[in-house]
C-alpha cells in the first residue's frame, strides 16, 4: 500500500511539473499571438473536457480541463482553413516564426532562472567518501582512511570524506564536467591541501605532497584514492553576477545534452534508447523525492524546462518545430497547399509522436523491471 501511495504521488508531482511547463510555454504563444494581433479563442489548462471557464474575456476563454496533461493555446486559423484577417495562418511568416518561438523562448527562460538560482543561492557540492586507500600512497602516509580492504569491496569501517581541496567545493551538478577527483591528477608534484571530513564529523585540512609527473607516468596514483559513490555536500553560494554565468551556462549544458541524447538515439536505432519517456521520468522524480534533498527536484524540473525546449524546436509535426517548416514549406510554394493537407500533416505527426513515446516507454518497463 505504501508503495502504491508512494506512486500515485510521485504521478501526481510529474503531473503538476508537466502542467506548469507547459503553461509556461504556452503563455510564450499566448502572450506573442495577442501582442502580434492574432485572434485568440482559449488558452486552456489541461487538456478537453472543459472543467469551468475561469474568465471569459471578450475574445479568449481561460479555462479548466479535467486531463492534467499540459496546456494549450487556441489561435484562429491556426491549422490553416481560415480567411480571418487576424487568424495565425493569415499573419506573415516573420510573425508566425516568432510566434512559435515564443513557446520555446519561455521554457529556456525557465529553465535559466531555476538553475541561476540554484547556482546562487544553494548550489550543493560534491563529497568523496573514501572506498579505499592504496597502501605506500600520499594519501595513506597523510592517514586518510577508507571503507574498504578493497577498491571495490564493501564497507568494513568508518571512513573519511573528502569534502574538498584547496578550501574549493566541486559543485554536484557539474559532477561530469568537474570531478573532483580529477582534481590531483592536474596538480602532479604539488602539495595541496585535502579537506577531509573524518568518521566523528571533525573536518581537517591536510596538507598532501602529491607524487610526480614520472610517478604518475609509471602507472602510480597521484593522490591514492578510490571510490565508488560521491555524496552532497554544504551548499555553495555565489554572488548575482557569478550565478548568471553558471546558470547561463547550465542552460545551454542542459539543451546540448538533450540534443546529444537524441542524436545517439537516431544514430542507433538497433540498442534502446538512452532517453526517458513518462514511466522513466516519474521514476526518477521518485528517486529524487525521496533520496535526495529538495534542491534536486527543483533543478530536475530546470533540465525538463530545457527539454521540453529542445524537444518542441525540433523539425517534426505537431511540434514547433514542425509547424515553423509546414509554414516554410507553404510559404516557398506559394501557399498552394490546403487546409486539410496542413491537418493531415499534423495528425500523421502526432500519430508519430504518440507511437514513439510508447517505444521508448516500453524500455523504460524493462529498466524498471531489471530487464
């Protein structure tokens, strides 16, 4: 029973996640469209069947649906078939591209202030605790303690962390650009000093003659140390100017990824894919809740931001994307393509879409099961 409830909440959160996104990105057509003079009839959260209408403005419902499954805005003509003036389709195809963009610029916007904040004011740092000291090594002469009689045995005693080195924090969610057990290696022959944080909670700072270059070269650690986890850290705090700059460059880190995971996913279509789809992003909501601090949750719904960004600018109907290349396309033919050609397209597309988040979904089955 608990496991159930645990799952109906961890739905209930992507849910309401998935629903503020993509108000979000609708609120970027919506807000455009109106400034833009195009007509619009409703901008709706959820999905039909209507709950209630909120507001009925002169020309736009807002409203309530029952299907917590996003939003939408509905402009006039904006699957072609209309001879309004102020309908989408009507409007030059600068406007319309601009329009579409809107959507996207918002998510990215999004996605920017939560990792800006995150970055200023509680970005938490990596930890290192210590699996296994090698015997003879820097870190063993200085005392340090590991877990293990192994590398990659279990536990068998209290051991230290690593916190840090220098009085540097390694930021957690920089942890695959900036291991921080990579830091040594680029300081061969140098003594630093290792913040250690010992079994009692006591935290030293220990000064360590890292081994040379020749050392290193023969096959020898410069440090000494392995392990196999990383763990959180205090939090790190920066000034404004610092935080935009990391959350600048999180941003685009965070649409980079997407770009590559979807890349490998069309370059190799014969292996599972390495995307998540619903089933795998609830889960790994649940992981988050539940395992990690709140912070987590709050930069993870950051990444989904930068996702749903990339995901609706690529080329493929219904998405933005594919709308911006159909309103190409026509353009460069001269608008010699018809109402229920432009609706056919989308449908197919969205046909597409649905069949391949239930491919990726069924991985995200054998992942949960192990298989």
């Amino acid at each position: 029973m608990i496991d159930l409830l645990n799952g109906l909440l961890n739905v209930a959160i992507v849910l309401i996640i998935l629903v503020a996104l993509v108000v979000v990105h609708e609120f970027g057509h919506f807000i455009v469209a109106r400034r833009a003079g195009v007509l619009v009839h409703e901008f709706g959260i959820g999905f039909p069947p209507r709950a209630l209408t909120m507001h009925q403005g002169p020309e736009t419902a807002y409203t309530l649906n029952w299907l917590p499954l996003g939003g939408f805005v509905r402009l006039e003509g904006e699957d072609g078939g209309s001879d309004d003036p102020r309908s989408f389709g009507r409007q030059p195809l600068r406007r319309q591209t601009i329009i579409l963009l809107a959507g996207v610029a918002m998510n990215v916007v999004c996605a920017w202030v939560i990792f800006t904040f995150v970055a200023g004011l509680a970005d938490p740092s990596t930890t290192i605790p210590l699996n296994y000291v090698f015997p003879g090594s820097p870190a063993a002469e200085a005392g340090l303690i590991g877990a293990s009689d192994t590398a990659t045995g279990p536990a068998v005693r209290p051991a230290d962390t690593i916190i840090g080195f220098d009085g540097r924090l390694f930021p957690y969610f920089d942890a695959n650009e900036q291991d921080p057990l990579a830091y040594p290696s680029t300081r061969v022959g140098q003594r630093i000093v290792v913040d250690v944080e010992h079994p009692d909670g006591s935290v030293a700072h220990v000064p360590i003659q890292l081994r040379d270059a020749a050392q290193v070269a023969d096959g020898l650690p410069a440090l000494g140390v392995a392990a196999v986890t990383r763990g959180i850290g205090q939090d790190i705090t920066r000034d404004p100017l610092d935080a935009v700059a990391v959350g600048t460059r999180r941003t685009w880190s965070a649409a980079t990824l997407v770009l590559g995971a979807l890349a490998d996913l069309v370059s190799h279509l014969d292996q599972p894919p390495e995307v998540a789809g619903p089933i795998g992003i609830v889960t790994t909501v649940g992981t988050v809740r539940s395992e990690a601090p709140p912070i987590f949750l709050v930069y993870l719904i950051g990444l989904l931001s930068a996702n749903l960004a990339v995901v609706n600018v690529l080329p493929f109907p219904p998405l933005d994307g594919g709308r911006m290349v159909v309103g190409w396309f026509k353009a460069a033919l001269g608008g010699r393509v018809s109402a229920h050609a432009e609706q056919a397209t989308y449908l197919v597309g969205f046909v597409l879409l649905f069949a391949f988040i239930l491919y990726v979904s069924f991985f995200d089955l054998q992942r949960l099961g192990g298989g």
